[in-house]
C-alpha cells in the first residue's frame, strides 16, 4: 500500500512537471530532478526530490508551484556560491586563487579549475560535482593499491605489517581483516572502498547490508529498497564511515524511519558520523558488542559547529532529526564534545545506555 500511493503521487507531479517544462519550453529544469549530477534522473531519484519539495510547501504540489519551487532551488544554488566566495574570496573579485583557498578546499581546486588556470570562477564552482571528485571507482580504487604495494612490498601479494615505517602500521593494521598481520589486496580494497564509494545495500532475505558513505544519492537508494524489496525489514550497517551530503543524510534516515525499519550493527561493523545518524533512524536498534560507533563535531567551513551559540539555527535541523527519531537532544550536544570534526570518538558502553542507541 505505501509504495503503491507514493507511486500515484510520482506519477502525477511528474506530469505536472513535464506540463510545466513544456509550458515555458525549459526542459532543462529538469535538472532540479538530477539531484546527483550525473546527468541521469532516476524515478526514484525523482521521488526523493518531489517528497522534499512537497515537505518544503506543507501541501499538495500544483502545477502553478512547480515554476516558484524551481525558481526557489536555482536561488538556493546560487546563495552556496554566494556563501563559499563570501568566506574564501578575501579579495572580492570574484574569483578563488589557490592563495585563498582553504586546505580542505585545497584538495578540490585542480578539480574544479575546469580551465587549468590555478583558479576558480563562480561558473566552475557552480557547475562543480563534489561527489564525482570525492568517490572513486572500482578500477581507481584497485590502481591506487596496485601502487601502494609497489612502494610498500615489491613483487609480493601481501604487505606483512611489521616490516613496514612505523607511522603507518596502524591505518594498515585497520586493513588487516582477518588479523593474521598481513594485507592483501582484497582486503585493502574491502577497506578502503566503503569511505570513497557512495553507500550501496545488498538484500539478503529480509536483511539490507549497507556499506559506504552516505552522499545525494542515498535518500533515492532507501526508496528503491522499500519499493523493490518489501520484504526487507532491517538495515545491517556494516562499514559506513559518514555522510558527503548531510541534508541528503539527514532524508534518507527519515525515510528509514517513516517505513519503520529496523537497524543493526554487528560485532564487526565500523560506523561513525552520518553513519550513526543513519544507524539512528531505526525503529528498534541492535547493537552487538565490539560495534564501533564513532562520533564528532561537523565544522562549517572554516567554523566549528561549537562555535555557533546553542540558539542559532544551524542547530535547528540536527535538533529535529534526533527529536523525530526519539534520541535525546543531548546527544546532538555530546557529539559536539567528544571529537573535533577532524577526529572520531567510538562510542563506550554507558554512552551507548546513556542517549538511548541501542533500544531497549
């Protein structure tokens, strides 16, 4: 019943919108359906767009909003520009040199500078896919290793730990997965590609078991999930390190916990920021002993969430998730403490009672 009135209501607000584009000969405006940017618009996709726009007007979507929630979306789009070169264009002249870029900016500037001329312009920033620089394919995933055992162990299949510099044994010993002191290059791939692969689920009976960073495209994968496989009724997160997209974060879990599915982790899963907040959506929550849980401070730029007074409404929509979800509100503000947003802090046993994450 529920995937059968959610698709009634894609069916006819998406003839709306073909009416619309139609009408003012703008196909293009399309594009606000594309939340991903690559270039594809799937149905779920759209549904994840038309439930938000929906939630955004408190009512049924008519013909005569879509042209005002359009207009609305390419306004918004504009305004994260305006913001980005408010903090980092110092000069004003509308144009991000690498001089001015922050270091975590740093590491996308050759990426957005579409002209190679060691800068950025509003129109290459606006035309930007951060998910597109942050994730990587298989292929890339496999040449990256294929490089890191050229350094580390020449002509060998396995990198043995302890023979390796000292400063990086322990980010190695994370790969180890069968802790028997070496690393294959399976298991480094099993490690490595859950924080730079956008999150996936494979259904197993009536067990989804996610793995990778939640980002846009997740809210529309949840929905897929409950529409192609009802009999699913728990989410197993085993390896899912944070969230690229916190708004798309943030709608996913909502989704989770709309459908009343449960969620899990076992005694190996590793989950930590967005991840958490994912973990958090379930109805009922089973949390096997040796799960880590990480959590931490998110930072806004160059500011720390920390830095913003407890009233200010940066706040506002974490405060409602956690509230929706029935997770105290102190826990929002714990998080804040417990690790800077460069860091992680897994969660201990009587935190865990504490703000309520496993259900009782």
């Amino acid at each position: 019943m529920r995937q059968a009135k959610a698709l009634l209501f894609l069916i006819s607000i998406t003839f709306s919108l073909i009416g619309y584009c139609q009408q003012q000969n703008r196909t293009s405006d399309f594009k606000i359906l594309d939340n991903n940017k690559d270039g594809k618009i799937s149905p779920y996709e759209a549904l994840d767009i038309l439930l938000s726009m929906e939630k955004k007007t408190g009512s049924e979507l008519h013909l005569s909003k879509i042209g005002n929630l359009i207009s609305e979306y390419e306004k918004e789009q504009q305004e994260e520009i305006n913001d980005i070169f408010t903090e980092v264009d110092t000069n004003k002249n509308n144009i991000i040199e690498a001089s001015e870029a922050t270091e975590e900016m740093m590491q996308f500037l050759p990426l957005m500078d579409s002209d190679k001329n060691n800068s950025v312009t509003r129109e290459e920033a606006a035309n930007f896919n951060f998910e597109n620089a942050f994730f990587m394919s298989d292929e890339a995933i496999k040449e990256e290793i294929d490089m890191i055992f050229a350094q580390l162990a020449p002509s060998k299949d396995n990198i043995t730990i302890n023979t390796i510099p000292q400063e990086i044994q322990e980010e190695l010993k994370g790969w180890d997965i069968n802790g028997d002191g070496n690393v294959t290059k399976t298991e480094a791939f099993n490690s490595i590609k859950p924080g730079v692969s956008a999150a996936q689920f494979e259904v197993k009976g009536t067990t989804a078991y996610m793995s990778g960073t939640i980002g846009s495209s997740t809210p529309a994968a949840v929905l897929k999930l409950v529409f192609e496989h009802p009999n699913v009724t728990t989410i197993e997160l085993l390896n899912v390190p944070g969230s690229v997209d916190d708004v798309a974060n943030l709608r996913a879990c909502l989704y989770v916990h709309k459908f009343g599915l449960h969620t899990k982790v076992n005694s190996k899963s590793n989950i930590a920021s967005g991840g958490t907040d994912f973990f958090l959506a379930g109805h009922k929550r089973e949390v096997e002993k040796g799960a880590k849980i990480g959590v931490h401070s998110w930072s806004g730029g160059a500011k720390a969430a920390s830095e913003f007074p407890k009233s200010h409404d940066v706040h506002k929509k974490y405060l409602e998730y956690y509230s929706a979800v029935n997770i105290p509100q102190g826990f929002y503000w714990y998080t804040l403490k417990a690790a800077p947003a460069n860091s992680i802090h897994n969660m201990t046993e009587k935190e865990i009672i504490k703000y309520n994450i496993r259900s009782n």
